[in-house]
C-alpha cells in the first residue's frame, strides 16, 4: 500500500489535473454545479452497483470518479471564493472530532447504538430544529423510509424487540387485506405504504439493509428470466407461446444454476 506521503502526493496531483482542466479544456470550462449534478447521482450508483458485486477493481475505479467530482465541486466553489478544497476537508475534519466525544472528549459510550445515539443529539445541539433535516427530500423512497427511521431511533423513537415489529408488519398486512376486499383505492395505497414502511422496519431490526437485499433480488431475478429467454431461444419457441408451466421447468434449472 502507499505510504502517507504518496497519498498526498496523489491527491495533490489530482488537484493541479483539475486545476488545468478547468482553465484548458472546454467542456470542464462549461461545467456548474448544476450539470455536473446528475452525473455525481449517477457515479454514486455506480459504486453502489460494483460493491454489491463485490468487484473490489470496480469500487476502486468508481471512488475515483467521485473523488474527482468532489475535487471538482470545490474548484467551482474557489472560482466564486465561497469554499475551496480545504475547507471541505477542514468542515468535515471538524464535524467528526465534535461527534465523536467518546474519542476526542471524556464522554464514554457502551456500543455502537449509544454512539448513534449521541450522534443524533450532538445534531440537535448545533441548532438542527428536526432529526429528520439530515433525509435528503430526492432520496428513492426507499432509500428514504430506511433513513427516517434510523434517525427517530437515534432519539429513542423506536420499538424495543424485532418481535414487536413483526407484529406490527402481520397488523399493517391484515388492514392491507382489508382495504382490498374493500375495492377501496386510496386505502389499499394507503396501506400497501404502511407495510412496505413496516417492512423496512422490521429489516432494520434485523441487521438487513432493504435496499440492498431488495436490488440483489433484482439481479437474481434478472439472472434467472435471462436463463428462461436463452432457453426459448435454442428451442426456437417464443415466451409468449410457453406455457407457465413449460416456463417453470427452465425456471427451477436457473434456480439451480
């Protein structure tokens, strides 16, 4: 691995690539903060995308990308003297050494619950008027349930046992079930959210991150379907014209692939 100083030397490289960038090639001269928007959104999921693949070249690769993109939002903001690479560094710098009194202060804590805990506190301390101002509003909703909820909890808002959380899935399923017996629309909506929100709960207190079971059910799907549509190729008969249970019998063999 690379030592200390030729970290630094990387990262200072990067800062003079960027600089000339920005003052030589047309298309960095162009960018705003608001073009390179969309771009950083997708460079995020994209690392997201080769850690669930667990391809470790990827990841580094994609945390370039991002790098470059924070290296390049701090170069805009030094063109209009609001903030440049330093004090990105020195803000977070700064951020951490407050909300970690357990290292940096005579605070003690027990585990990483009482940590988070006195995370959320600290937030509130600095003038935050709601635990819920740190839920980015464009966040998928998923994404966005799960992150609501670990935030109430940091101030004890929560329930005690996964049991009880479980219950409440099984009570949000039932009122779902009744509101469709119902016909009643806005209600099966209404509560189709409420068990999605109580599953994201309850995945919590299992230790499951939702959004990241729920996309490897995705590529396991996708992996499978891919497998059956091969499979109707060599047999020169088309989807449409197989049977559900023709279907199954290729489905079980990706199952088993």
């Amino acid at each position: 691995m690379n030592s200390r100083e030729e970290q630094l030397k990387a990262l200072n490289r990067l800062l003079t690539i960027m600089d000339e960038l920005r003052e030589q090639c047309p298309w960095d001269k162009k960018q705003t903060m608001e073009s390179l928007r969309h771009l950083t959104i997708e460079e995020t999921y994209e690392l997201g995308d080769a850690i669930l693949n667990n391809d470790l070249h990827e990841v580094k690769k994609e945390l370039g990308d991002l790098l470059l993109h924070i290296v390049f939002y701090a170069r805009i903001g030094s063109e209009t003297k609001d903030f440049d690479i330093a004090d990105v560094a020195n803000d977070i710098c700064d951020k951490l050494v407050s909300r970690h009194p357990h290292i940096y202060g005579d605070i003690s804590v027990a585990d990483e619950e009482e940590v988070k805990q006195n995370w959320e506190k600290l937030k509130l301390k600095e003038g935050k008027k709601s635990v819920l101002e740190g839920v980015p509003k464009s966040l998928p909703a998923l994404v966005k349930a799960n992150r609501i909820q670990d935030k109430v909890a940091g101030v004890g808002f929560d329930w005690e046992e996964p049991q009880q959380v479980f219950e409440k899935l099984k009570e949000e399923l039932e009122e779902l079930q009744h509101e469709v017996s119902e016909g009643n629309k806005r209600g099966i909506e209404s509560e189709f959210g409420d068990v999605l929100f109580s599953m994201i709960n309850y995945a919590r207190f299992l230790k499951v991150d939702p959004e990241n079971a729920l996309e490897r059910t995705n590529k396991k799907f996708m992996k499978r379907f891919q497998y059956l549509e091969n499979k109707s190729k060599e047999l020169g008969k088309p989807l449409k014209e197989m049977t559900l249970a023709e279907m199954d019998v290729y489905w079980e063999e990706a199952k088993q692939g």
